[in-house]
C-alpha cells in the first residue's frame, strides 16, 4: 500500500479525484476502480463530486465509491430483514429486562454510536478492536458489572441466532471471512480517513490490497480522534509501502498554523511531516467572554470538546440576536417557526403562500374565535395551491388582520421566543436564511472549517485527568478548522483546561 498524508486543507480528496482522473484517461473504465470512505457522508461526497467532475452516474457508473459497510452490505446481498432492526431491539429489551437502544445503520459504522446502550458500546468496541470483551470491558467505565455485561451480550447473541439475524459487525466479519471471493478485481483502489479504520476494517483493507494491482491509503494520523472508538491509527502510521505528504495547505493561515504546530509537536506517536500554511497571517486571540467578539458578518464554528459545553453559550448568544445552529440539528429559532413569520409577513405585502406556509401560521394561532374561526384550524384545500391574506379570511377562517405584526396575530408564539426574534431583527439578522454560526463538539466538526473559530479550552474532569495523544490529537483537529481569525476563549478553570 502507497500512503498519502494529506494534513489539514491540503486537497486530500482532490488529490485523490485527480488520480482517478489519470486513471480514467489512460483507460481505466470506472467500475475497476474503488473508492472507499471511512464515513457515508465522505462516501457521498466522493462519489458526487467524481459524478459531477467526469459526468457519470454516481450510483451506476461509481458503484464501488462507498463506505466498507455498504459495500459489504451489497456484495452479500443482504435484506433489511436480516438484520437487527428497531423492533428486534425492542423485542429483545423487553426480554432481558435492559433497554438496549442501537443506532448502527449499513452506511455510517464507527465501532459504535455515542446513542448506544453503554453495554452494546463495550461489545462492538472489542468487536471492531478484534479483542475479548473481558479485555475491552476492564479499560471501560461503564456503570454495569461484569456479569450484567456478560448476560445482555450472550442474550443478544442467542436472539441473533435464534431468528436468523445478524447486525452490522456480523456483516463486517462474514465479508471478511468471504473477501476472497467476492471482491472484485481492481486497477486502481483508494481508502480514504484510514487514519480511523478499526483493526477489522484494516483486514478488509489488506483484503483490498489483494485484490489490487495499485492501492492508495490516504488520510492524517494528526487527525485521529476516533481512537476511543476503536480506530488503529498506529496502524497507519507503521504501514511499510511508499509515503507522500501534501505539502501545501489551502485553509491555515500561517498564525494558526503555528499553534497547530504547537499543538502536533506533543503528540508522542506520530508520522512525522511538514507542510506549509497560507500566505496569508490571519490572527489568533484570547478572549475572556464569546461576547467580546462581534459575529455579525462572516461564518464562524464555535468548538467544545463536550456537548453541554456548548447549552451554555445559547441563551448569550439569543439575547445578543445571533442565529445559530448546531451540528446535530439543532436551530435556535424552530424552522417551521421562521418559515411562519416570514409567511405572514408575505401575507401582509400583498403576495401569496404555499398551503403549508399557510397551516404553519395557523399553527401559531389560537382558534376557537381568537385568531380563527372555530373548526378552521385545518386548510382543506389541495397542495398546490396558493393562498392570499384574502383567500385565507373569506374562505378558511382567518380572524386575523393586516394590521397586526407578526407577534400580534400568532399569539401562540412563546413569549421567549418572540423576544429573541425581535433581538435577531434587531441585528439585522435574516432569520429564514442559514445561519452564519454554528456550535459543535470538536468531534463533529472534522471535515469542517469557517472563517472564524471560537474554541473552548475546558475539559471534562476525565479528559483533563488523562491528557494524551489523542486529547492532542483533538485539539489540533480543533485549531485546523479555521479558516482567517481562531479565537481562545479563556477556560472556567484552568487546572481542567487544555493549554494552548
């Protein structure tokens, strides 16, 4: 295998499209050649913007650009039904007295989910690690004895038995032990994040390799922070083979680049590699409160290494009128809300809504005579039609005037939002458009990048108990996501803090 190291914003993918592209024009047909993403959404991306970039069929014409559980899940010809499903699991925990609720899925597998039972994460970790569950549940600290582990994951086991069933790591290991003979020959083969590949997911890749005449890893061992989730990065690192590191980054400013180089210098185990920032300097600043920084323009992450890090900073962040969302779906004002208000607004000018702009205003409306007529609250009328202020007093039951602004006629808008919206309107903020600010943990951020970063320094207790590598590794992660301005906002305590 031929590594490529591909740092924080030096055209990784592309580097890698470029090579499909070569390989293509020296007439490589595209179905010789494989393309696999740690991640579904990596996957996606790769396919699409190969789709796009050499005008094929995506999912004709790349049908090996996928991740290693699709495309296990396809070469196998697995059903749905054959595999733990929700009600499987419902089924089962009320069996065995333990609510096991799983969040595997075919296309997107870690080793498991921060959504699963603290037990299924012990079993697929030492799964995916290759390792006994003894040996995986000793370095835990999941709130279960070692009996209670024991019974729930030899009933799970006889329940997958007894109905025939198998769930994603089952799927993993019976491609393996079947690779021989049900991959195909390629070309030309990629893996892309293997920084983050499992010991099983390594097998598969070795498998790959096999069946390969030229085969390309490609990722960053700085980046590896799915170590917690069974990811061998040591792996990568030691993997014999020829080696090139992109050299030029397109993201990093160089003011950055010297805290991330910072940051990288202590991790022990590493691939050593240098690589150059942009010409730009940009800046990095301390700040003592997310206040003292002005976000009305530009896009900006704002970073935490724990979730509730961040429930923190939403109501500062209302009451200065910044609309933000989060990673995980999160939007500080309720979608069907804005649509709403900027409907009624529509209404007041003069123009026409759609029948479901038009059900979410009267969603925001008292009936039974207030703002509409009693028993109209549900438009009967077909999807496609258009409505006028008009239309919706004479015909469906409106009360509610021209006169009245957005908060007088849907009165059933809570009173903490109505002062929120008004402090966005305030700003000069676009409520309906996409927010500008967006809050994550650093985990959910790989991959991302904006012009503006906010990182938080605090740790949980655990984290800055135990700084190591991998809390290094997150931190660089973290920095490297920036684009122009990294801004370090002074810990709560710095004796729970990771010191840059």
């Amino acid at each position: 295998m031929f590594r490529i190291f591909g740092p924080p914003g030096t055209g990784k993918t592309t580097t890698l499209l470029n090579m499909v592209e070569k390989a293509m024009e020296s007439g490589i047909p595209p179905n010789r050649i494989g393309f696999f993403a740690f991640t579904k959404k990596a996957a996606i991306e790769a396919r699409e913007r190969a789709g796009r970039r050499f005008s094929l069929d995506p999912d004709v014409d790349l049908c090996h650009f996928r991740t290693f559980h699709s495309m296990a899940y396809r070469t196998l010809n697995i059903k749905e039904h054959q595999i733990m499903g929700t009600d499987n699991f419902k089924e089962l925990s009320q069996a065995i007295g333990y609510e096991l609720n799983s969040s595997l899925s075919a296309e997107d597998v870690t080793a498991f989910k921060p959504k699963d039972h603290p037990i299924l994460q012990v079993y697929n970790l030492s799964r995916a690690k290759k390792e006994s569950l003894r040996s995986t549940y000793n370095l835990s600290d999941i709130p279960f004895s070692w009996v209670e582990v024991e019974y729930v994951t030899q009933a799970y086991e006889n329940y997958k038995t007894a109905y025939n069933l198998m769930d994603y790591h089952d799927m993993l290991q019976l491609f393996l032990d079947e690779a021989d003979h049900l991959l195909p020959q390629f070309d030309l083969c990629f893996v892309d994040e293997a920084q983050d590949l499992s010991p099983i997911q390594w097998e598969i890749a070795e498998a790959l390799n096999k069946k390969s005449k030229r085969m390309y890893v490609a990722g960053d061992d700085d980046q590896a922070i799915f170590v917690w989730a069974g990811a061998d990065v040591e792996r990568f690192i030691t993997l014999t083979g020829g080696v090139e590191t992109l050299e030029q980054s397109y993201r990093i400013p160089s003011a950055v680049h010297n805290v991330a180089e910072r940051i990288s210098s202590r991790i022990k185990t590493r691939f050593p590699k240098r690589y150059k920032p942009r010409e730009e300097v940009g800046s990095v600043q301390r700040i003592k409160d997310i206040l003292d920084v002005d976000m009305s323009q530009g896009s900006w992450l704002i970073l935490a290494q724990a979730n509730y890090m961040l429930f923190e900073l939403y109501e500062p962040l209302k009451q200065a009128g910044y609309l933000f969302e989060t990673l995980n779906g999160y939007r500080s004002i309720n979608h069907k809300m804005a649509v709403a208000i900027s409907g009624w607004e529509r209404l007041r000018k003069g123009y026409q809504v759609t029948k479901e702009t038009a059900q979410q205003i009267y969603g925001y409306m008292s009936g039974n005579g207030v703002r509409i007529k009693r028993g109209c609250k549900t438009l009967n009328i077909e999807d496609d039609e258009l409505l006028t202020l008009e239309d919706l007093q004479n015909k469906h039951g409106l009360l509610a005037t021209i006169d009245m602004i957005w908060h007088q006629a849907m009165d059933r808008i809570p009173e903490g939002d109505r002062t929120y919206i008004t402090n966005l309107l305030r700003s000069g903020e676009k409520f309906s458009a996409e927010p500008r600010i967006r809050l994550s943990t650093i985990h959910g951020a790989k991959g991302g990048e904006a012009e503006n970063v906010i990182l938080l320094t605090d740790l949980t207790t655990s984290a800055a108990d135990n700084i190591d590598d991998n809390m290094h590794r997150v931190f660089y992660v973290a920095v490297t996501r920036t684009l122009q301005n990294l801004y370090i906002l002074e810990p709560k305590d710095y004796y729970k803090a990771y010191p840059i």
